[in-house]
C-alpha cells in the first residue's frame, strides 16, 4: 500500500474504495495480498498491508473496521487531516460529532464511526486512526466517559 496517497474516511460507510460489508477477497483485489493474517483478541480475523489493518467481523466476515498508523500521514475525514496536532484534530472532529467518547486510550466519535487512539499520549509515531462500521463500538462505550 502507499503511504503517502488520500485516504478518505466516509463516516458509517468506509475508507476510500473499500467498504464496510466488504470481503476478504473483494479487498484483496483492490488493495492487494494481506503481508499477515491473524486474529485478534475478539478472534475477528484482521490482514495486515504495510501497517494497515483491515478486521472482518465474526457475524457476517466483512469488513468491519479500517485502521492506519500515523505514517500514513494523508488519511482524512470531512476535510480534517487525522495525523495534524493531535489536540487540533480532537477539537475539529468534536465539532463535527459530539456523540464521543474516552476510555482506556481510545476516543470514539461514535457519529463518525472513527476511534482515535494514542492522542493524549504524547507520541506521535504511537497515533492510529480507525474506521468501523455502525455498531461496532456500542458495547465498549458503555464503559467510557463523554468526551469533554
């Protein structure tokens, strides 16, 4: 994958050309092979392409959330670049979805379907950014407090 292309988030739908839904081999096919397979602490299955993680939910294997390292630098939502100041990119989408929450080192904007996590932490190479389908965050945020 390309580091430093757009990678556009559309909120509750998906990341670029892959949508949530999606199969493994419909994203194999825009995005190519997978460098690792694996699953994750949940047992949904999760590809790896170059830091990029892609999880497909156990309920109907499709795409169920889009993740991306702060090294893919060009990843944005409703024209706010994720990987700016971190502070900057909390209050922007803030604005745009105040349904968000924090908890155990994640921010969710739950209206956007966006998780933030390393961005109260102080280091930028740790930020990462995830897209996930409605609903896929709903029994975590039970847990968490209004983001404030």
């Amino acid at each position: 994958m390309d580091r430093n292309k757009a990678y556009e988030i559309f909120p509750q739908s998906g990341v670029s050309d892959i949508k949530f839904g999606m199969s493994a081999s419909d994203v194999e096919n825009l995005w190519g092979v997978p460098t690792r397979t694996s699953k994750n602490y949940l047992g949904d299955k999760t590809e790896v392409r170059d830091g990029a993680v892609v999880t497909y939910s156990q309920t109907d294997g499709g795409v169920a959330e889009i993740g991306f390292p702060s090294s893919y630098s060009n990843v944005v939502i409703q024209g706010v670049k994720i990987f700016q100041q971190p502070d900057q990119t909390i209050r922007e989408l803030k604005v745009l979805d105040q349904d968000a929450y924090e908890g155990d080192g994640f921010i969710v904007f739950n209206t956007l379907c966006v998780s933030l996590s390393g961005f109260r932490g102080g280091d930028p190479k740790a930020l990462t950014v995830t897209a996930f389908k409605r609903g896929w965050w709903d029994e975590s945020i039970r847990d968490m407090n209004r983001l404030s």
